[in-house]
C-alpha cells in the first residue's frame, strides 16, 4: 500500500512540473496581475530605452535582462518545488506518509547543494 502511495506522489509531482497553466488549480492572485500589468507598462519605456542607446550598450542590458528573467524563473520553481517539498514532510510528520528511503528518491533530484 506504502508503495502504491509514493508511486502516487511521484506521478502528482510530475504532473505538476509539468506547468499546466490551464489546469482548474492554477493560482492566479491579484499582486501577479498587477506586477503584470506594470511589467506591460515597462516594457515599451524600456524598448525606447534601448532604441535610444549605443548597439554594444543595449546589448549589454539585454543580456542582464534575459539573466534576470532566467533567474527569476528559476528562483519561482524553487519556491513552488520547495512548497511541494514542504507538503510532503507536513504528510510525513502526519504520519500520513512514513519518511523513508522513497522520500529521498524522491527529493533527491530536486535538492542540491547551495553554489
């Protein structure tokens, strides 16, 4: 039975990685929505900005815009990656789920050492 559940979770995971925006759980808050819209309004100042600017200066700032928006990404995927982490030891704690060698099978890919 044991089995059966972390063979469950591990399919839940994996669909949930799979960033389904259109699923009926998807969270939409209002904060995201306004940061959008003025993300929206930015971004034609920020295109004049660059149409304005030296070739070798606008591709500088191009390239720091791309590495934010990359690690923006990838710092929203760990805060998402680490709530389902936390889930899951919430389960363990229950008794829910019994921590053992699943659980680090399982977490193993998702955690890895601070650089």
């Amino acid at each position: 039975m044991e089995k059966m559940v972390w063979d469950k979770v591990r399919e839940f995971l994996e669909v949930l990685r799979c960033e389904d925006v259109d699923r009926e759980s998807i969270v939409n808050t209002k904060e995201l929505q306004e940061a959008k819209q003025i993300l929206s309004d930015k971004s034609a100042v920020y295109q004049q900005c660059i149409g304005d600017s030296r070739t070798e200066a606008q591709e500088k700032i191009k390239e720091y815009v791309e590495a934010l928006k990359a690690y923006s990404n990838e710092e929203c995927q760990q805060a998402y990656l680490q709530g389902m982490v936390d889930c899951m030891l919430i389960l363990c704690g229950a008794g829910i789920l019994t921590p053992k060698q699943e659980l680090e099978v399982l977490l193993k890919p998702l955690i890895r050492p601070s650089i």
